[in-house]
C-alpha cells in the first residue's frame, strides 16, 4: 500500500455514495473543509454540498468536520451545517483524526476520511489507519505559489495512482 493513494478518489464530495461507503465498510466521515466542502477559506456552502451533508446524515452516516484551520475559521462554517469540528487537527498526524474517529464513537476502520490534499488528508488517514477517500479540489490556489507547487506533485501522484487502478481493474 502506498501512503499516499486513497482508497478511492472522486471528483467532488457530492460523488460519494452510500454504495461507496458501504463498499469500505464505513459508518462515519471526518470532513476535510477547505477546498473539500467549500472553497479555501469561504463560509459559502453550495446547496449540492448542504443537500449531500443532509443526505447522510439521513442514512445514518455520522458526520465531523476535522481540519488543519483555527476554530475562528471553523465555527461559523461549521455551526451553519450543524457539525462539530476538530480544528487545528495538525493533519497529517494522525491524532486529530483519532479524535474525531472517537467523538463520532466509531473506531478507525469505521470511518473515513474525506478531503483533497495527499500530503494533509490522504498521507494522514493512512499513518492513522484510517480508510480515505481523496476529492479534487473545488478551486486551484493560484495566489499560493507553495499550494500550487503541491499540487504539481499531487497531480504527479493522481496520475500514478490512476494507472495502477486501470492495471487492476477486474478483466484489464
Ligand atoms: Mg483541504
């Protein structure tokens, strides 16, 4: 297993399914935000993402944001889609993910981490044992030139990681 692949990738977090999260066996989500469920740094939540969030929570699926943002960030965001949060989670250590892991009452192997950065959300969930499930972010940061040199690297690391899973493919 490589640290840096997911276990599954998708383009947007409204991709994901209950089929999907059947399939990994999990009940509970630890929600990147950033460029996960809105765009860096925004207290906007489109309605797809707000009927999703909905959606799960129907199903039963538990849900916790866990981020790498302050608490002033979060809360507002958080507060509007009725979440709780972890912030300053110190991704990818894993122990922020652990705590969310516990306050949805699930262990590890139960939930999954959803978020769009190999080297915070993916890397993370794979040190904390932790199933993950990558999305591409919603809005290149293109005034950050470090963001944007990680993201050559990602893009670099999606491409391998996309050619395994043609190699693997049941009948290829
Ligand atoms: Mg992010």
């Amino acid at each position: 297993m490589c640290l840096f692949y997911p276990d599954l990738l998708k383009d947007r977090i409204t991709d994901i399914t209950l089929s999907d999260l059947e399939k990994l066996g999990v009940q509970g989500l630890l929600l990147d935000v950033d460029n996960t469920l809105t765009k860096h740094n925004s207290q906007h939540l489109d309605k797809g993402v707000s009927d999703w969030l909905e959606m799960m929570k129907r199903l039963g699926i538990e849900l916790t944001i866990v981020s790498n943002a302050s608490a002033k960030r979060l809360e507002p965001f958080a507060n509007r889609i009725g979440l709780k949060y972890v912030s300053r989670a110190c991704k990818p250590l894993p122990f922020g993910f652990l705590r969310g892991a516990k306050r949805l009452g699930l262990p590890r192997k139960k939930c999954a981490v959803v978020g769009d950065q190999v080297f915070t959300d993916i890397l993370g969930a794979n040190l904390a044992g932790i199933p993950c499930i990558q999305v591409l972010p919603i809005e290149l940061e293109k005034d950050h030139p470090f963001m944007m040199f990680k993201r050559r690297i990602e893009r670099y690391i999606l491409n391998s990681y996309r050619k395994k899973q043609q190699r693997t493919k049941p009948g290829s």
